[in-house]
C-alpha cells in the first residue's frame, strides 16, 4: 500500500491525492514556503524523526504505515483534509497610529482597577475604604489555582468597590481610587539580580511580580516557566497581526534595552539556548532596534526572525509553525516551547530590575470612529470614555459606531464606553458601523482553507444548528482560538465565528453539568 501526500504551494489543494498503490511506502513533496508545510506534514514529520532516508525536496518515508494512518486518522476527527493557505493577509491600517506620538494621559479623578484576573473574580482585598495608596501598593490577591496579585496603578485614597461593565461583557467589581496631586510611586518589591538567581526564585518573583500576559489573555506569565525539563525554544511574540494595532510595536521602539534584558531574563527562567523573536517583515525600523540592541548586549542565542504579514501571524500556533516546523494539541509546552508576547518581556524587566509592577498600560485607539486615532499611556482603571474625550473624541455625523474592546478580528464589540483599561488590554478599535446582509452558505469552502487550526467551521455550525453536542465535540470546536479569520474571508457575510463560540458554549455548560 502506498499513501502520496503532496502540498501544492500556487493553488493549496488537498495535502492528498491517489490513496492506492502497491508498495509500502510514504512519499510527500511540499513547498519552500513556511506557511504551507501545514499540519499534516508537521505531525507526520515530528513522528518520523530521522527515519526519513531522503531529505529533498521529495521525501521517501519507510515502514511507518501504522502511525501515519493513526494520525491521518486522529486528524480527519475534527480536521479538514483540504487544508489550505491557513493564514490571509489583511489591511493592517497601521499607518492610522504607528508614526505618531504616544500620548501621555491621566485621568482628572478616579481609576477603577478591575478586581478580575482571566476567569477569576474571586479576590482577597488588602485595603479598604479611606486607605491611602501609592502607585506599587499592593491592593489584592487573587484566588484561584495560580494567583497573582494586583498593584495599584496611581496614589490617592481608596474610595470603596463599585460595579461596572467589564470588556469580558458581564460587570465585574472595580476598586475605586481618587487620585491625589502627588502621584507618589513606591518600589513595590526589592528587585532582584536574576544573573545570580535559581530557577524557583525566578519563578516565584514573577509570580508576586503580579506579571500577566500582554497579548490579551491575560495569563499569569509564571505558570508557563514551572516546569521547563521538556522546553527546548523560547519564542517571543512581537508580530502584533490584528488590524490597527501598534501598542506593542510602540512601547518596544521606545525602550529596546529593557526588552532585550527581559528577553533574556525569561530565557534563563526557560532553561533553554535558542530563543526566537518573531517580527513581521513589513517593520524593518523595529527588526534594526532589536538587532542593535542584542548586538550591543553580546546576548547569546537570541535571534530576531521576519515573519511574514498575514494574519493570524501572531497566534501561538501559527507562529510556532512558521518559526518551527512543529505543531502541538493543546499548548506549546507539547513540543517544547514557550511563547511569550514583547510587551510581557519589559514588564519582567521593569520589575526585576527596578521593583516596579505594572501600572500604565500602552493601548492603541484607532479605527475611522475616531477623529484623532493614536496610541496613549495611561493608568490602569483609567475609563475608556475619559480617554477618548481626551483625544479628540468620536467622529462626527455618525448614527452607529461600533467600539471593540481589542483589535476588529478578535475583540469584542462593546455596549458601553464605560469600560476601563485593565492590565491585559493592548487596544480600543472604534469603527464605522456598517450591517452587511448576511446570505446562504456558498458551501465555498474559504473558512476551512483558511482556518489556523485546521478546523471545518461550517461542519461545527451545522451541528450549532442541530444542537448536537457530540458533533461539535467532534469537530474540535474547543480548539478554536476565535482568530475571527473565518468570518473575514466568508463572502457570505456570516458570522462563522460566532457559530463556532457558540458550539464552545454549549460544550462548556455541558462539562460543567457533569
């Protein structure tokens, strides 16, 4: 029996073709480009090692039938066989804010700090009423199966706990601080020297560093670098892939040096030699300051790698193949990496090597509701609708805007500009609010090419339909990152995405029933 595997780059057909032959023998050809190898190569890849006897570009695989037809197996469970480009270039409409000048913002009275953390709003107050803080207090704890604290992010007199919206879309409890005309900071813990330190001090400093991700998710950064036996590469994420979105790019440019430094604090928190940065090609200014800056420093192992501009270039697993050549199930950690985004990196070294937590955020506002879009700096808790007063407002003789907390592919569309900053956020895209007729499935097959994940969004929305739950489950809803790609490339104008978070939701109440 014979199995030919083959990837055609120019018109990204089907990895398959003439399942029936008569020798046992797996053949595969593919392309040079990163983007294409796609996942069925990558797993069969991974899984055959060094058995190959041939590494052109035609690939002759030998006795490994059983395990390569368990995985295409495995994969034709929840995956399409057509996989596609998996990834599409997008209008970035950077250009609205990447060359103007950050502005420097605060608010005339009050920040509510969100008592919220990820999914977690179970908190262990640390002040009260009438306490006077400073920027760096202490102000909580968060409780949950990997807590972090929060930091207040200016000085001033608590004032209590109110209720407000939330960009997770319920109401969260917020902490209440009126500011004070000192704005007074204090180091909010000893720095330490990381040269000297031990793996578990690392690791335990950025845990009561209060150090969460910054690319949206919001995850306590300390939880990925406790276990690092099997960790071989360390890949820092600096694409910034959504429309709109230059905070990052922004907040690196003005201070390379502590990026690189937390680059290479968190490398030696990840054990590992190899770490790989991945910028796109189209900001050779921020490719220049970082080389400058590793070169400058003599910091081993650490490379700066161009990526491509298409999106979604700067979800994990998309960048991970392109950097790579490896795929995993659930988290990097599977095939031996850790991904972490730039910004995360000089919030590690602010802490480590000044004491400071964090307490201004760099956030992007853009899109055409705005008059003036640009990107700030402000307190964390600083109110959205205070923020875009300051700037210069919304646009004029407009009925509909739309505001989105996030970047317009994965953010989430908001009912009220009373939303305040919080830790993880990088952006506030105001659009024009424009309905578009939603038609009849073509049944064109774009949202499957194109998925990241490999998934068949028209499959899972069926079974939405269906309400059947084991179909869904089946189709690998769960592992959708909600890039938002399917609905962007659908000519349909239907709301793919929204299916398929529906099919999770359906499949979490489910799990939580059980």
């Amino acid at each position: 029996m014979r199995f030919e595997l083959r990837y055609d780059i120019q018109a990204f057909v089907s990895p398959f073709s003439s399942p029936c032959r008569a020798k046992p023998t797996f053949a595969f050809s593919y392309g040079k480009n990163p983007l294409c190898d796609g996942i069925w190569i990558a797993e069969v890849m991974s899984f055959l090692g060094k058995t190959t006897m041939d590494y052109g570009p035609k690939l002759i695989l030998m006795g490994c039938l059983p395990k390569i037809e368990s995985i295409v197996t495995e994969r034709k469970k929840s995956m399409s066989l057509l996989l596609g480009p998996m990834c599409q270039h997008i209008p970035g409409k950077k250009g609205l804010t990447d060359h103007s000048d950050v502005k420097r913002l605060m608010p005339a009275k009050e920040v509510y700090i969100p008592l919220f953390a990820g999914n977690n709003s179970q908190i262990e107050l640390l002040v009260s009423e009438g306490d006077h803080v400073f920027i760096g207090t202490r102000l909580a704890n968060t409780k949950s199966a990997f807590p972090v604290p929060l930091y207040s992010s200016v000085s001033g007199t608590v004032k209590g706990v109110t209720k407000r919206p939330h960009n997770s879309l319920k109401p969260q409890q917020h902490l209440v601080i009126e500011l004070d005309e000192q704005q007074e900071a204090i180091q909010a813990f000893p720095p330490m020297d990381w040269h000297n330190a031990s793996h578990d001090e690392l690791v335990e400093f950025v845990k009561e560093s209060g150090i969460i991700g910054q690319g949206g998710a919001g995850f306590p950064t300390y939880v990925k670098y406790q276990k690092v036996e099997n960790i071989n590469t360390l890949v820092i994420n600096a694409v910034e892939c959504e429309p709109y979105i230059t905070a990052d790019y922004k907040c690196v440019m003005d201070y390379p040096e502590q990026f690189v430094h937390g680059v290479r604090i968190l490398q030696k928190m990840a054990e590992v030699d190899t770490v790989l940065i991945g910028v796109k090609k189209t900001h050779p200014d921020l490719i220049n300051a970082i080389r400058e800056e590793i070169s400058r420093e003599h910091a081993a192992g650490i490379e700066v790698r161009e990526v491509p501009d298409v999106y979604p270039m700067g979800g994990e697993r998309t960048l991970i193949r392109t950097l790579l050549k490896r795929e995993y199930k659930r988290l990097p950690g599977e095939c031996g990496v850790i991904v972490n985004n730039a910004n995360t990196a000089i919030l590690v070294a602010r802490a480590f090597e000044m004491g400071q937590a964090q307490a201004k955020k760099y956030v992007t506002f853009s899109g055409e509701g705005l008059k003036y879009p640009t990107n700030v700096l402000v307190p964390v808790g600083m109110s959205v609708a205070e923020i875009i007063q300051q700037i210069g407002g919304f646009v004029e003789k407009q009925e509909s805007l739309k505001l989105i907390a996030g970047g317009p592919m994965m953010g989430k569309t908001m009912v009220s500009d009373q939303i305040v900053i919080d830790r993880a956020m990088n952006a506030i895209t105001v659009l024009k609010n424009h309905d578009e007729e939603e038609m009849t499935c073509m049944r064109c097959g774009n949202c499957t090419q194109h998925c990241p994940i490999g998934l068949q969004p028209v499959r899972i929305a069926n079974a939405v339909k269906m309400n059947d739950a084991e179909e869904m489950e089946k189709r690998g809803a769960m592992q959708c990152i909600e890039c938002g790609l399917c609905t962007y490339v659908c000519p349909s104008h239907i709301q793919v995405t929204e299916n398929v978070r529906k099919a999770k939701r359906t499949l979490m109440m489910k799990a939580r029933k059980k």
